[in-house]
C-alpha cells in the first residue's frame, strides 16, 4: 500500500512582490468622471424642467396684468389654467397635485370668510363705523377715527372687509358735511392694510406664512402688533400733512344720527362666536380649527339663509390659492428653486432690509399672495427662517400702500368709490409710496 505525498505549497512571494489590495470605491465617482447622459435621455427631462418653469411664468406674467390679453381670463382662471398645465405636463402627479394644497391656509380662510359674512349681515361693522364717525366732532378727528377702526378691525378679521364696509359710509358722511372724500378714502384703504399687518387673520398672505412657519398666534401678534400701531399713527400724520388744506381750517362737525338696520339677535351671537374664536386663537389652538369650528356654529341659525351666507364667501380667492400652491410645487421639483436659494445667497436675503426690499418689488408686480409663495422655497435656508417669514408677512402687507395696485383692499376702495369720486393711480401714489416707505422702514426697525 503505498503513501501518498502531499504536493508542497508554492513558496509564499516576498511582501513586496504581493499585488497591491484594491483601494475602496467612491461612493459616488467624482463630478468629471460621472457618465453623461445619452441625448436622447436628456432632452425629455430638459423639456419637462423648461416646461414647468415657463408654466411658471406664463401664470405670474397673468397675475401681473390682471388679464390675460386678448381673453376672459382672470388672476383666477390663471392659476387653475397653469395647475392644470402642471399636471397635464407631468411636472406633478395627481397625488402630489394634492400633496401640494396647504389645506391649513384654506380651512383657515374660509373659516374666517364665514364669520365675517354673519357679521356684515348682522350690521355689526356699520353701527361700530356709524357711531365712531357721528362723534368725530373735527376733521382730524375723523380722520383718525377712521383709520383706526379699519386698522383694527382689519387686525382680527379679514382686511378688505372693513373695506367693503367702510366704503359707502365714508362717501356718505363726506359728502354731507362736504368734504373732500379722497384722504378718508385713503385712510380706509391704507389703515386696512396696516392694521392687517399684526395678526394671522388680518390677510390671506399672513394665514400662509403662519402655516408654512408654524409661528403660533401670540408669537405672531407680539412681533407685528406693535409695526402695525406705529403704521395706523404714521398714516394719520402723513394724510393729514399731504392733505394739509382739507385739516388746515377745523370747523367743528355735527354728524346727524344715521339709522342703520341690525339683526340684534345674529349680532349678539356673531358677537359672541367672533369673542370667543379670537380667546382660543390666542390661546394657543389651532387656527384653522377654531375659525371652522366658529364658522359652522353660526351657521346653526333660523335667521339667515344658508345662500346669503355662501353669496359672501370669496370662492375665487381659496380657488386662487388651490392653483398657485400646485403652480408652485411644480417650480420646486425644476432647478429654478436652486437659482432662487443661489439668488438668496448672492444679494443677502437673510438681511431684512434686503428681503424687505425684494418682498415689497414683487409684491407690487405679482400682488402679495403670488409673491409670498414664490419665497416658500428660500425661507427655511436663510440662517433665521423665523424670523425672516415674519419680516416677509410685513413687508408683503404694508408694500400693498405703495400703488393702487399693490393689494385687493386698494381696488376695493377705488372702484366702490368711482360713481362719486374718481382716485386715479397718481393721487394714490402722492401718499402711498412715503406711506409705504415710512412704515416698512419702520417695519424693518422695529422686527
């Protein structure tokens, strides 16, 4: 039987003649190494990058005019036009479509929107303004009263409200007492403006950045109340300096008593819901909740019918919204959004100065609904986002008093006033541009 040897090993190699170990791969290969993408590839999602961003800008161009020229198109059908295009361009899928709709902003909205309704259809607004104005005894004094109760009701309710409301008496008063109506017409319009300034619920653009920042009421109120106060006195001392010879000669006034109709009942109860909502809103609950809650309690009633109160809900203000929160979100997946965050970082934005400034141009190109979401996509990279949302919710508001056409309050003014008297755009500007420039200086001094 025989043994069998084992083979012998072959002789271990010296170590410096043993193959070097494989150095570990890049996770990623370096930007220059990085394969191209083939052309035929590239073109479908260039073509889809451009055709968002220029959706984008067709939208925005609408919302700048007011009209699409040559068409029936509004600022509305704008944004459901360019939501619409979003997703048939496959720049969004219908569940990001959904995705993108800050349902917060709209519930709080339309809350709010059916609270007001019960109290203009209770006359409360008109007994408040009627009996201010029958016990201004002198023009400044009117003057005053005025933008006072437009600033402040503006604070907690919808600000071009006040505007609706206030219109039609202050054409009323002035012309018995033959005034000049147009620096109280102003006075209405610009104290809306800044008086809307100091909470969430004082305009549509501040219940947005409170939603996209998450800065609750009290926090909210206690940075921006305080512009708001310095703007309403600022105002009476710019109108009544610019309209000199309207306050020169103060003869004292007797206002007649003016009867005005009040559902007493729906008052009290309106009174009541309206009291209420503004203590949880302060008290720390959520916003959209509570203004839901108040909205459909009143909407309990044997009094008014359902149709008077839905007549008036600004549908096409929550349509609007819905189609520029899915226009947005289809700018945000293209590069346009890294331009703006390059943009952000070259001119300074996190200065407040300098987003007071940017805030306040495009406000007055695109109006401030438009404009605070074009920002959406920067705030949460500048250094102190908070901070700079708050500095937005001013600016966006109180740039509304730089033109005629720097927010819906003005328009409202203007047109409901345009039978009697005519403001054109220049007599707007003789106060609204040091208005508007005073109080946002102001603004950016104060936050």
């Amino acid at each position: 039987m025989g043994v069998s040897v084992p083979s012998p090993r072959p002789p271990i190699p010296p170590r410096e003649a043993r193959p070097p170990a494989p150095s570990p791969q890049p996770l990623a290969p370096p930007r220059e190494a990085r394969p191209e993408i083939p052309p035929r590839k590239a073109r479908p999602v260039l073509r889809w990058l451009l055709t968002a961003i220029i959706i984008f800008l067709l939208t925005y161009l609408v919302l700048a005019l007011g009209r699409l020229p040559g068409f029936r198109v509004d600022r509305t059908g704008a944004a459901i036009i360019g939501a619409t295009l979003m997703i048939a361009s496959n720049s969004l899928s219908i569940p990001q479509a959904y995705a993108a709709i800050d349902y917060h902003t709209i519930i709080l909205l339309f809350g709010m929107m059916i609270v007001v309704a019960n109290l203009r259809l209770s006359g409360f607004f008109t007994v408040v303004s009627a009996w201010v104005v029958e016990h201004a005894r002198r023009p400044i004094v009117l003057l005053a009263a005025i933008v006072f109760v437009s600033g402040f009701f503006s604070a907690f309710f919808v600000n071009d409200t006040m505007c609706l409301v206030f219109t039609p008496l202050v054409l009323e008063i002035t012309g018995r007492l033959r005034r000049n109506p147009i620096p109280y017409l102003l006075a209405v319009a610009m104290a809306a403006n800044i008086g809307s300034v100091a909470t969430i619920t004082g305009n549509p653009q501040n219940m947005m950045i409170a939603s996209f920042s998450g800065i609750g009421y009290r926090t909210f109120a206690a940075a921006l109340a305080p512009v708001a106060a310095a703007g309403l006195v600022v105002l009476i001392v710019l109108l009544s300096v610019i309209y000199r010879r309207e306050f020169r000669q103060e003869p004292a006034m007797a206002v007649a008593h003016h009867a005005t109709e009040v559902d007493r009942v729906l008052l009290w109860k309106s009174l009541l819901i309206s009291a209420a909502m503004i203590a949880f809103f302060f008290a720390g609950w959520p916003a959209a909740t509570v203004a839901l809650v108040a909205g459909a309690l009143l909407l309990i009633t044997r009094r008014v019918g359902p149709d008077t109160v839905y007549r008036e809900i600004d549908w096409q203000l929550l349509v609007l919204f819905i189609g520029l929160f899915i226009v947005i979100a289809g700018l945000e997946r293209t590069a346009f959004s890294a331009d703006l965050l390059a943009a952000a970082a070259r001119f300074r934005l996190e200065r407040p100065a300098v987003l007071t400034a940017a805030a306040a141009i495009l406000s007055n190109i695109v109006s401030n609904v438009p404009a605070v979401l074009v920002f959406k996509p920067v705030m949460a990279h500048l250094p102190h986002p908070r901070h700079a949302w708050l500095v937005l919710a001013m600016s966006s508001t109180l740039a509304g008093n730089l033109t005629v056409l720097g927010s819906v309050a003005n328009l409202i003014v203007v047109e409901r006033a345009r039978r009697e008297v005519k403001i054109s755009f220049w007599e707007y500007a003789k106060a609204g541009v040091p208005v508007a420039v005073v109080t946002l200086a102001i603004g950016v001094v104060l936050l």
